[in-house]
C-alpha cells in the first residue's frame, strides 16, 4: 500500500490530522510524524528529524502542511530515493508575512496562554470553526512548551528555502484555502514550481480539518494518478 508522510503544523504533535486521516481511510497508509515537545529545534534540525524517518525501500509520498512546507520542500529538494509526489497545503517556501519580520524580537513578551486561542480561532478556523475543532487545537497547542511555539514562529518569520524549490523533481499538489488568513496566496510557490497541480479549495488555514473529506479526495486522487503512470 502506497504510504504518505504527513508532517504536522505548528504544534507539531500530528493529533490535528486525526480528520483528515478518517477521511483517508483505508485509501493509503499514514505515516504522522510528530516534532517534539519540550525541545528548541529550528528548521534545519527539524528536516533532519524527519529525514531518520522518512520509508527506506519504498515508495512514499510526502504532506507538508503549514509550518513544515519548508521541511517538506528541503527534502523533495535532495529527491531521496522512494520519494514519489509532494504535496504542500496552506504553506509557503519563505516568510508568508514578510511585513510581519519586524515581530519576532517581541515573540518572548507574548503571553500565550491567554491570547493564544483566540489569536488561533481566528487565524485557522474562522469563519469555519466549530467548538469540537477548536477544542483539538487548544489541547494540542497546550501541549507544547511556549519557548518552542515561540521558537517555531521565530522560524517561520525568518525561513527562506525558496531556492531549493527549483531542484525538486518529484510531481507536486499545491492545496491552497481561499479563506487562509496566515498564507497569502501560493502565487510565489505556483511560480517556481510550474507544473505543479494546484487546488484552491473553500476554506481557512485549517483545511485539512476543516475539509477532511476534499482534501483527503485531492490528495489521494493525486497519488492514484501517479502510481497508474508508475504501474
């Protein structure tokens, strides 16, 4: 069975993906790669975490939602072996938000237990959310320790990985949400990487827990199409 590395948004647990693998089904086999918890670890420290993961002797696909698009587009860049298609949801290859730089002196000072979930309602699920949803992402976010959100959105505000995007050979799905209040529209990504398939669908940044079943449909009607080429 055709396997498919997922990794996670921000919080990095993987346990935000659990709509999305229902909608999967039996469709394809998940791998959930979860970050950890308690440790300060930057964009290239996480690439290399997940590279020790990554099937050996197999074909794979890779899902980089969100925060770990850069990862999954460092990785498609050096084409490991077994790497069959990348799919890259609500993400970006560099800061999305590049107004937004100027922050990340200030992101010690944010008090996060109380600003936190609002500040996530907003930016994820509005005007979609539901209270089951919202629920998931307070829980997993409490989870982390704050020095690593903090660490993480650090990293994204400074990230910048764009020109690994032009070595990456591998067949590619871009899944955009057109209600996305952290990630502009791909147009950067949809330029460099041109042959790529690209979807916007009806809904915020959480797209793949607020539209398990569309995206779960895109994604697996996308490695069904490469694996017959393949076959």
């Amino acid at each position: 069975m055709t396997k498919l590395v997922l990794l996670p948004g921000l919080d990095g647990t993987g346990d935000l993906f659990a709509p999305f693998l229902n909608a999967l089904g039996d469709e394809v086999q998940a791998q959930t790669i979860r970050y950890p918890l308690d440790r300060v670890l930057g964009y290239p420290e996480l690439t290399q975490w997940v590279a020790q993961q990554l099937p050996s002797g197999e074909p794979f696909y890779i899902l980089g939602e969100s925060f770990s698009g850069p990862i999954a587009i460092a990785l498609a860049a050096q084409n490991p072996q077994g790497l069959r298609g990348l799919i890259l949801c609500c993400t970006f290859a560099s800061n999305p938000r590049p107004a937004l730089a100027w922050t990340r002196s200030m992101l010690p000072f944010i008090p996060f237990r109380w600003t936190w979930t609002f500040a996530l309602d907003q930016a994820l699920l509005y005007p979609q959310g539901t209270p089951g949803l919202r629920q998931a992402i307070a829980h997993a976010v409490s989870s982390v320790d704050p020095r690593v959100l903090r660490s993480r959105l650090k990293a994204v505000l400074a990230i910048d990985v764009q020109d690994h995007v032009a070595a990456i050979k591998s067949p590619c799905l871009l899944l955009a949400a057109k209600r996305d209040r952290l990630v502009p529209a791909q147009a950067r990504l949809r330029a460099s990487l041109v042959e790529a398939r690209f979807l916007e669908l009806d809904g915020p940044h959480a797209l793949l827990q607020v539209l398990p079943n569309e995206t779960a449909r895109a994604v697996t009607c996308f490695i069904h199409e490469i694996e017959a080429n393949a076959g």
